[in-house]
C-alpha cells in the first residue's frame, strides 16, 4: 500500500468533507465543518503562504496537515504546521510524508522556526521528538455539558457595563476588531501577533462560518467594547468559545466571567448540548473561571518547536 500526499481541492465537496471528517476523528473537542476547512484555505492573508494537504492510501484520506507563515508576527521567519492522522490508520507513514512535505514547503518559503502542536499522548510525543521537534507549554482541551450540567447564574454586571451581543455591531464591527486586536497581545502563545489589518480581520474572523455573533456576547462601558466571549457552532449542537478577553483597563471587574457565562446560558436555551473550549495550562485565571462554569479536561496538547538551519 502506498501513501501519496497532495494538496486538498476546495472546489471538491467530498475532498473537502473527508478533509473535516479525519480531523474531527484526530481531534473531536474542535469543531471542524466543510465551511471552515475551505474559509481557511482560501481567505487567510496572501503572506500567510497556508497550505492543506491530505495523505491518502490508495484513494481514502487518512492524514491531514494545514501549515504556513505567521504572517502577523514582528517576529519574522515563524511558521507553523499542524499534522493529524486519522486514529485508525497511524502507523502507515502518513504523518511523517506529511511533516517532510510541510517542511519543504516552508523552507523553500523563508521559515527558519516552526511550531506545532502535538497532541499529549505518548505516541504522538515520540513522533514529534523522533523529527527534531522540542516540547514548549501545553494546553488543555474543556467540555462542558450543557444538556444535563448545571450552569452556574450569570454574576450581575457592575455598575455601567452593559451586555450585548456581536450581532448588534453588524454595521460596524470595527470596535470588536480593536477589542480583539488589544486582548489578542497579552494571550499566551509562543509567538507575537499584531492585528493591525482591519480588511484581513473581517476576511477571516468576522465572516467566519463558525462565527455566531447572536450568542458571541460583548460587555460595553460607555459605548465602547471591553470584554466578549467569541462563541463558534458548527450548525448543529456544538459550541465553541474561541476566544474570551478583557481589555487592559477593565480587568479584575469579572467581565470575562460575566461575558462566557451569558453567552453559555444563551447558548443552552438556543439548543447547544455541548461547550469546548481551550485553556493554556498556565492561564490561571481562565482556567479557574472554566473550572466554576463546570468544564472539564477532556484533551492535552503539547506546543513543540523546531529550529531550522
């Protein structure tokens, strides 16, 4: 049997579909649609230079990899390739076709250091050492049971803070884009963005499928957004929170609390059984708001590094 790689058809709704089909196999606490898979590919910003290829053993699909340029960071020469094989067909050779090929594509694009996450299970963790990667920090993958859990009460919202939702700045969303863009700076990670692009932002997180803006909630003081909940659904009973921050100048007030526990409640009476979101393990705060809503660790990943040259 012979594994090939190749470059995924976003014009092709089966390639497409098998494509979401071995990732949410590889990673089930994600949310992964067509839609999303093919948002990705073609409208993240030129210099990202991204790319998704698929492995196949004799015409199935068995291992997926999206990979390219951080395109946003000052810090230049950062790439990342995210490789996953489908949970019952490792061992063929998929992963590691996968990771040379990501690795040439992006050498040959300027990448000098490139990151990967990997997830925290012995077999991967030996595949990621055995091609020179380092493990960094981990982060932790949360379920929350919205069907048959208990949701704890909204806290009440401080004098002059007022909730609304996403969809309410449908005719301008630029102040979520600044909101985004100041709460995105101090969110722990290995590499430094700057969201300075506002036509790019709209390009990829404003008119993202998963993006539900009626259940995405934003506490305002004074007109102005300074605290969301960013709340992803994949069309069906999932629910993802893909981001939740606080400005600067309003933190230690409860509002990222207070934003994540409405957009949950919303989000139960809406129809969502099921709530995941990620939590890097040295995010105290966060992790200690997650642990009162009631999630759970349900996955672990492990950020790696490698240097190249």
């Amino acid at each position: 049997m012979t594994v090939l790689v190749r470059e995924l058809r976003p014009d092709d709704p089966a390639d497409v579909a098998a494509f979401a089909h071995v990732r949410h196999a590889a990673l089930p606490f994600v949310l992964w649609t067509p839609e999303a898979v093919v948002h990705h590919l073609l409208h993240t910003h030129p210099d990202a230079r991204i790319r998704s290829l698929v492995a196949e053993e004799d015409g199935e699909m068995i291992g997926t990899a999206q990979v390219g340029l951080v395109h946003d960071s000052p810090e230049p020469g950062r790439a990342y390739l995210n490789v996953y094989v489908h949970p019952d067909r490792v061992r063929r050779g998929a992963g590691g076709l996968l990771v040379r090929t990501a690795e040439e594509y992006l050498t040959a694009e300027g990448a000098t250091k490139l990151f990967a996450w990997v997830l925290d299970e012995p077999a991967s963790l030996a595949f990621a050492g055995r091609h020179g990667y380092e493990r960094r920090r981990s982060a932790h993958f949360l379920r929350l049971d919205l069907a048959g859990g208990a949701l704890p009460s909204p806290p009440p919202p401080p004098s002059g803070v007022e909730l609304r939702t996403a969809a309410d700045f449908h005719g301008d969303p630029r102040p979520l884009f600044e909101l985004d863009a100041e709460t995105v700076q101090d969110e722990p990670g290995d590499v430094g963005t700057e969201f300075t692009d506002y036509e790019t932002w709209l390009a990829e997180t404003w008119r993202h499928p998963l993006l539900n803006r009626e259940l995405t909630t934003v506490a305002v003081v004074d007109g102005r957004p300074v605290a969301f909940s960013v709340a992803h659904t994949d069309g069906g009973t999932r629910y993802s929170t893909a981001m939740t921050g606080t400005v600067r100048a309003h933190r230690g007030r409860g509002l990222a609390k207070l934003a994540k526990t409405d957009s949950l409640h919303r989000a139960r009476a809406a129809g969502y059984t099921q709530a995941f979101t990620g939590n890097d393990t040295g995010n105290g705060p966060m992790l200690a708001v997650n642990k009162w809503l009631g999630y759970e660790v349900c996955g672990t990943e492990a950020r790696h590094v490698r240097e190249l040259g």
